[in-house]
C-alpha cells in the first residue's frame, strides 16, 4: 500500500511491466490541444458520441469495421441535416443494413443530436464546452453526459471523451483496481458521489504532483496492474 498522492511508485511499476520509461511512455497517445478541439465541428463530436454508444456491449472492431457505412446512413453526422429527418425516416433506420439495428441506440442518436446542438448554441460550440469543463471535475462531466445525454453514463460517457482527444481519465476496471491497490477506498464499481470524489482528488493530487495529463496518469495507473502484457 502507497500513499494516494504519491504517483511515483505507480510510474515505476508501469515502466517496469511495459520495458522501461521510453517503452511505457511510446504506448501514451497524445492528448488533443484545447485549440484544436475547439476547431472541431459539431458533427465531429456527434460522430464519436454515437461510435462510442454502439461500441458498448459489441466488439469495438465489429463497429469500426462498419463505420464508413454509418457515416453514409447517418449523413456524415451534419446536425444540420440530421435535424431535418422526419419522424418516419428516424424510424426507417430499424431496417437499414448498413448499420448495426439497435433500435435504442438509434434513438440515443436522435437525442444526442439536439443534446450537443443544445450544448452548441450555448457556449458557441461542443468542443468550446468541453475545453471551458475544469478538468478539476471531470466527474461531474461525466455526471452531466449521463444526465443529459442519451446512454453516455458508466464508461460509453468517459470512452467518448477520450476518443474525442479529452484529458480526462476512464475508470477502466484496471484503473478502478489500481486506485484501490494504492489506498483509495471505493466501490468495484464506483458511481456514488462520495467515491467519485475521492477519485477526481486523487487524480488532481496527483496531476499537480507529476505535471502529467489526467488521460496519461489514467493509462499509466492502467499498465501498473491487471492483465496487460510486459514488453520484454
């Protein structure tokens, strides 16, 4: 058992496990600049939104191997279109091959659409919203993408905003057991507010210790325990 807000002999594990600190480090993907992010169109995040709802509960390669298809069906994703669509036409879609038919995701798609539209209109653009989010609270994002999107709670709601390029962590099943490995006292699967809590200090803690990004120490916590594989 480690102090909480030390996040070195977590490092040292990862490095370990992964081949050393070069090694470890090639696996980190690079976390999106908020410049970039908000540059990115509307359709952008709808995108990612609905790849990461039908992701969940299929294999993820199933769905990206589709993808080109669902961009077609789905109009390149462009709310301005998609708002358009009447009601007979969301319904056709139940019947359409070129998707994956899950007649509630499709309709978490016809509510996330005037979800982030909403969003949009209010801070005068998605990626502007999720730049101005403090990343001293990225549980209560996830709070709010559960509250007032369309099946984005549990990990579909933390997947999506790293997919989108986010720095923010995923309370992976690894993740949640290497927060516990090192002293943190939370649930298997926490969801209550008072584990939440714990966990977003735990990251800021440590965040302000190693000056790394939030989606990093995520990774990082991730490949120092469970099944991942050592390179040698």
């Amino acid at each position: 058992m480690h102090k909480q807000n030390d996040f070195k002999p977590i490092f040292e594990r990862a490095a370990r496990r992964k081949g050393g600190e070069d090694a470890l480090f090639s696996l980190l993907p690079k976390v999106v600049d908020a410049e970039s992010l908000i540059r990115k169109p509307d359709s952008y995040f709808l995108q990612e939104m609905t790849r990461s709802v039908f992701q969940s509960g299929f294999v993820w390669r199933v769905i990206n191997h589709k993808w080109p298809s669902f961009q077609q069906a789905f109009l390149d994703f462009d709310p301005a279109r998609l708002m358009k669509l009447s009601d007979e036409q969301w319904e056709a879609y139940i019947h359409d091959k070129r998707i994956v038919r899950h007649r509630q995701k499709i309709r978490a798609l016809r509510h996330n659409l005037w979800f982030v539209h909403d969003i949009s209109v209010q801070h005068m653009g998605f990626g502007r919203f999720l730049v101005e989010w403090p990343k001293t609270d990225l549980t209560g994002l996830f709070r709010f993408l559960k509250q007032k999107g369309s099946r984005l709670g549990g990990n579909t709601g933390q997947y999506f905003l790293q997919h989108v390029g986010v720095d923010s962590f995923a309370l992976t099943r690894d993740v949640v057991a290497g927060l516990q490995l090192y002293g943190l006292d939370i649930r298997d699967t926490p969801s209550s507010l008072k584990d939440l809590n714990k966990i977003q200090q735990t990251f800021n803690q440590w965040h302000e210790q190693s000056g790394l990004p939030y989606f990093h120490l995520s990774m990082i916590l991730a490949f120092s325990v469970g099944e991942n594989r050592v390179q040698v």
